[in-house]
C-alpha cells in the first residue's frame, strides 16, 4: 500500500492503473477505521483491481459546535486495517491540499437533502456532497462504496453523481453491527460505559418499529410513537427523531406501503448516533 497526500500524486497513480486496464474502487472515510469501513474495503476489492481509501475529516460537514475538532484520529492504525483489506492506496490529504482557499463553490442537493439528518444539521449535506463531488473529480472514473449505515447520504451521493454526470458508479453496502446490535461507528468511542450499555436501544427501536409495519401497521404516526417510546423509556437517550421515510422519496407515505426506510437519530451524552433499517410491504 502507497499512502499518498497530494491530489497530483493521486491522480497519477489512478490514471496510470487505469491505462493498464485496471478497474479502481473507492472508499471515502473519515478515518478512524472499523470493521465497517473494512467491509466496503473488502468489498471493493473483490470487485476492483485497484483500491483507494480516503481518510480527511471533512470541515464543511461538520456544523458550529459540532464534534469537526474532538473527532477521533489514529492514523497508523488506519493505515495497518487498510493495507490488511487490500487497499492499494491511501489517500490522506492535509486540509490546505483539499481547501487551499476560502470555498467559493459548493455543491447542495436539494428535496433528498431536506428532511431527517438535513433538518437536524442544516449544512451538513451540502458539506458531503461539496467533499464527494471533489473527491470524485479527483479519483476519477471509479465504483465507489458507501455504508447504508449514512443511508440518506447515499441517496445524497448518488443524486448528485447522476445529476453532475460524474463516472461513478455508486454501490451500497450494509451495516456493520455489534454483537449487541448497536452499528459500528467512528462515533461510538464517545459514549461511557453506562451510554455504551444503552446504545443498543437504538436498533431494538428500529427493528420494533419494522416488526409493527411487517404485523400490519400503515399508520406512519404510530410507528413513529412506538419507536419514541421505547428510546424514550431509556434514560441516557435522548431522542432528537424517529421516523419511517419512502426509501427513495424520503418522503413519509401515509398509508405505508412500499420500500420503506425507518431512521433515527439518538444523542447519548456527547455522542449523536444514526441508525436505521429496511422493511418492504
Ligand atoms: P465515515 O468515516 O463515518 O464518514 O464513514 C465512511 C464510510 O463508511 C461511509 O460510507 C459510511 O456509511 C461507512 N460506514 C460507517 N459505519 C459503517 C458500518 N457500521 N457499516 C458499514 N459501513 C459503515
């Protein structure tokens, strides 16, 4: 594995594997590797000749206040958890090679950008989709692996390759979970031990609410309601949504039917958790 830190560089080494006839994938992180950021490595290499994985803590994602300068960062372990799944190259650009100058252009997808996570940080998504749009650009044509984990930034990401012809084909790939359930997450090293015991409420809430609809329920209120309640009822959780969504539209379908997503977000003490799962019916 090449880990390498400017753009120049990169684009030298892809566009060179590329003329070879090699197929490149790509995995963008923000570092601070897990087994589900290795499983889109994996991934990806089984389905490329060539891996890159990006590690650069995005600033424009990250709100006032948020958590842009507490995030976790070990860089010697990435790059040992990435070589392991096969990444050929390890793209970690300082902030002054991504942003030399103030942004003067960003890149907002509107309506899937809107509700549930867009609601609750106004500019994050714009931030995603300003830092994939780039990274794109600079890896070139590619596949490019994302967890359903970030579900509506999939559906960000892609949106906004189709609408900016981009040659990428985005691809999803599932959750990775602890064995209690609760989803992997760079994220997860803020909780205490109390709040780590708790998490896992989360997906007890989500499968509990995809079990309703699976018996029967269409009414997008009451599965909201029971999802509240059992988050509610744990007292290191504090709810900030829980909703059932079109996994496409993003939109709530009243009755529900069809492919449906539910979703929530859950602050434990400085940590702000997303989860989510799929139900059909
Ligand atoms: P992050 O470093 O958190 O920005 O995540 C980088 C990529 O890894 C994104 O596509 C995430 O959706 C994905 N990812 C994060 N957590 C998981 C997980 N538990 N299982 C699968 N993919 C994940």
């Amino acid at each position: 594995m090449r880990t390498v830190e400017t753009i120049a560089g990169l684009r030298a080494d892809l566009d060179a594997a590329r003329a070879a006839g090699g197929t490149v994938g790509f995995v963008p992180t923000m570092g601070y590797l897990h087994d589900g950021h290795v499983s889109l490595m994996t991934r990806a290499r089984a389905d490329n000749d060539l891996v890159v994985t990006s590690i650069f803590v995005n600033p424009l994602q990250f709100g006032a206040g948020e958590d842009l300068d507490a995030y976790p960062r070990d860089l010697a372990r990435d790059s040992a958890l990435a070589e392991g799944a096969g990444v050929g190259l390890l793209f970690t650009p300082p902030r002054a090679e991504m942003y030399p100058e103030p942004v003067l252009t960003t890149v907002s997808v509107a309506e899937v950008s809107a509700p549930l996570e867009g609601a609750a940080r106004p500019t994050h998504f714009a931030g995603v989709a300003t830092v994939v749009a780039k990274l794109f650009s600079i890896v070139g044509p590619c596949r490019a692996y994302f967890g359903e984990k970030d579900f509506q930034q999939i559906a960000v990401v892609r949106r906004m390759a189709r609408d900016l012809s981009l040659p990428v084909e985005v691809v999803a790939c599932p959750t990775l979970r602890e064995p209690d359930g609760l989803a992997m997450s760079s994220r997860n090293v803020y909780l205490t031990p109390d709040e780590r015991d708790a998490a896992p409420v989360v997906y007890r809430a989500l499968r509990a609410g995809a079990a309703a609809i699976g018996a029967g329920e269409t009414d997008p209120a009451a599965v909201r309601d029971l999802m509240a309640q059992i988050i509610e009822a744990e007292p290191l959780a504090q709810l900030d949504y829980a909703e059932v969504v079109d996994a496409d539209s993003f939109a709530v379908p009243q009755p529900l039917h069809g492919n449906l997503r539910l979703l929530a977000a859950v602050r434990f003490g400085k940590a702000r958790l997303i989860d989510n799962v799929g139900v059909t019916r």
